[in-house]
C-alpha cells in the first residue's frame, strides 16, 4: 500500500507519484496499492509511469468511503445510492491515473448475525452496480477486500469465504 509507505501521498499535490516513481526505483515491488489520487496532473503522471513498468496497480476506495462517512453494505437504501454513486464518480480518475482495478471495502459490521447478512446482500448489490459501471471502456476489474468481523475493522464483509461467494454470484 503505497499511502503506508508514503503517509503524504495524497495530501500533498505530487507525493503520490513521488512515491511510486520512488517504489519503482527500488526494483523490488511487483504490485502496489494506492488511494485515490485527487489532483489531475498527477494521476496522467502515475499513468505514465505504469505504462513504463510491469507493476500491477489497484487503488483502494477505502479514503473515498471513510472519509465521506459511506458505507455500501448500509440498510439504509439512500446511504447506500450515495456511496455507490461515489464510487461511480471515482471510477474515470481510476481510469485516468492508468490503474486497471480498484478494491472496495464493505461497511461496519452490525451486532446481530442476522442484520449483518442482510447487510452482506446490501453489499452485494452494491458491487454489482458498480461493476456495471465499471465495464464502460476501458474496463475496470473491481475487488472486493475481506477486512474481519471481530478483531480490528469490525466489517460487513470480513472472511475471504464470503468474498468468493460474492464473486461468484456476481
């Protein structure tokens, strides 16, 4: 995760690329992680910059959904409208800083087992419409990332089990 190792990257205008070109000079990453990447000139910057090496990218829209209090698994149908359509809105700045996939997080886990499946579904949907959304050329391959339900995150979606089935169903 490239915003772990460089914690500025996408506060301040340039760190991000910065990072990469840095983890590219290090010859050893094959694949790395961002957030989004919210200045323009930067993310065509980024772009090039993959298309220069063989590192896979993703950019996880883990900020996006925090910061802006979102959440796709929610029960509430207009909270959930709102962060699909965020992330929607995110998908042509994927696009444009040249990463092929971006990795989703599902929302906090409720108390009962039986609202968190609901919630799972709730989650689910949300990934379809996003999926659909992201196979408008060029295309986007979209994750989902099992976080846990008890220990750290306390998330809808917390074992890679549940992700599989998603996947599958979708």
């Amino acid at each position: 995760m490239l915003s772990n190792i460089w914690p500025r990257s996408r506060e301040t205008e340039g760190e991000t690329l910065r990072g990469l070109q840095e983890a590219v000079a290090l010859n050893f990453f094959e694949a790395i992680q961002v957030v989004d990447i919210p200045f323009p000139e930067e993310r065509r910057g980024f772009a090039e910059v993959l298309r220069e090496t063989n590192l896979t990218a993703a950019m996880a829209m883990t900020r996006i959904l925090n910061l802006n209090r979102l959440n796709l698994s929610s029960p509430e149908r207009e909270l959930r409208d709102r962060s699909v359509n965020a992330i929607i809105d995110e998908l042509d700045s994927v696009r444009e800083a040249g990463v092929a996939r971006c990795t989703l997080i599902s929302g906090p886990r409720p108390d009962s087992e039986e609202e968190r499946r609901e919630c799972l579904r709730f989650f689910r949907d949300s990934v379809d419409a996003v999926c659909e959304a992201a196979k408008e050329s060029p295309a986007l391959e979209i994750q989902i990332e099992p976080l846990d339900y008890f220990a750290h995150k306390r998330m809808v979606l917390g074992s890679a089990r549940e992700g599989v089935e998603i996947s599958q169903e979708l």
